[in-house]
C-alpha cells in the first residue's frame, strides 16, 4: 500500500451540489478499487493563477489516500473522460502530513452569493 | 576585563561572514547558510504557496539559488513543488 495526495479542480460557476456529486463519485471510486480514504479537504473556490479550459476560478477538492497503483490507474482513467473536471494531480507521499492545513476552509458560498 | 571583550568582538569578526557590513575586510568571504535546512526549517511542499512565492519571481520562474543561497538538495525539491504548484494552477 501507497500513500497518495489527490487534488480535483471543478470550475468555479457549478453549484454546491453538483460539486458534491462529482466529489462522491471519485470517492466511490477509490473505495471500490481497494483504496482507502484518510481525510477529506475542501478548500473551496480559488482565483486560478492562469486560465485553464476558459476557466477563471475553480473549486478545489483534496483527498489524502491509501492505495496501489491499480487504485490510481483505476481513478485516472475516469478523470480523463470526465469534462466536468479542470484538472486533477496526483502526488505520492512517504509519509501522510494530516497536522497542517494550508488552506482553512471559508463559507465560499455565503461569499460569491452562488447556491 | 577590557582584554576579553576585544577577544569576544575578534572571534566575530574573524571567519565567515553572515552579515554584509558595510566596513568589511576585503578577502573575507560572504556566507549565509540555507534558510530551508536545519532543524526548524519549513517544509517544502506544493501545497504551501507562501514558502513557494519567496523563492519566485513574481513572473513564475525559479530565482537562482546563488541569490537566495538554498543548498542543492532543497533547489531541487523547490523545482518540484514550484512544478507541481503550476500544474494546479496555485502559483
């Protein structure tokens, strides 16, 4: 077993829960194919720091996981289809960092005014 | 009392210097030890953008580690992270 950071980008104009189903899904995936989540992130929308896909802001999901190569094999192939998603970036890890949080979470919704 | 601290400012003044003075002796070597290794040292991260934006130029690029004075293995971890930082559009 392998310890993976996983980060997901949707773009910034989809609502709550359509953020929410696309997050699910992903992670039915990964429980599905052996994988096993450790903690869930939301960082919420960002200011992208250049246009991806005519895109200006996105959300951003971050899973830390356990698994084997074919976990993230599995994942990626159904990201690469997906066109709801911006971007996605998977990193491997020696050691799962669970203390630190870069990025605190904020009512991005009450914020923008979007639901 | 007045022999030991001259020895005290000697020993300071002698060797590598950590500081540009403006009255310093020429010949002596300008030193500064990496910011990034030690003990108390942050951690290089993609995820950490405030660490990553003082060692960038505000364009994106790298800023060479002869200005900043990062030691080779943390250079290179820095590329990495700036890389990975890019790819998700942080930085």
């Amino acid at each position: 077993m392998n310890s993976y950071e996983h980060t997901l980008i949707t773009p910034g104009n989809m609502s709550e829960t359509q953020n929410q189903k696309i997050f699910d899904k992903y992670k039915n995936i990964i429980t599905k194919n052996s994988g096993k989540i450790i903690k869930t992130e939301e960082w919420g929308i960002r200011n992208l720091a250049h246009k991806i896909k005519r895109n200006k802001k996105g959300f951003y999901f971050h899973i830390k996981l356990e698994g084997d190569g074919k976990t993230i094999k599995e994942l990626e192939r159904a990201e690469n289809i997906d066109e709801s998603l911006i971007r996605f970036l998977t990193v491997k890890v020696k050691k799962h960092d669970l203390e630190t949080n870069f990025f605190e979470k904020e009512d991005v919704y009450k914020k923008f005014g979007k639901k | 009392m007045k022999r030991s601290k001259r020895s005290n400012t000697k020993r300071k003044d002698s060797g590598k210097h950590s500081k540009l003075n403006l009255f310093q002796k020429p010949g002596l070597k300008f030193f500064k030890s990496c910011p990034l290794s030690g003990k108390e040292a942050p951690v290089v991260d993609y995820k950490n953008i405030k660490l990553l934006k003082k060692y960038t130029y505000e364009s994106g690029g790298m800023l060479p580690s002869r200005v900043t004075s990062v030691s080779q293995k943390k250079q290179r971890e820095l590329a990495k992270a700036v890389k990975r930082a890019r790819l998700i559009a942080l930085i």
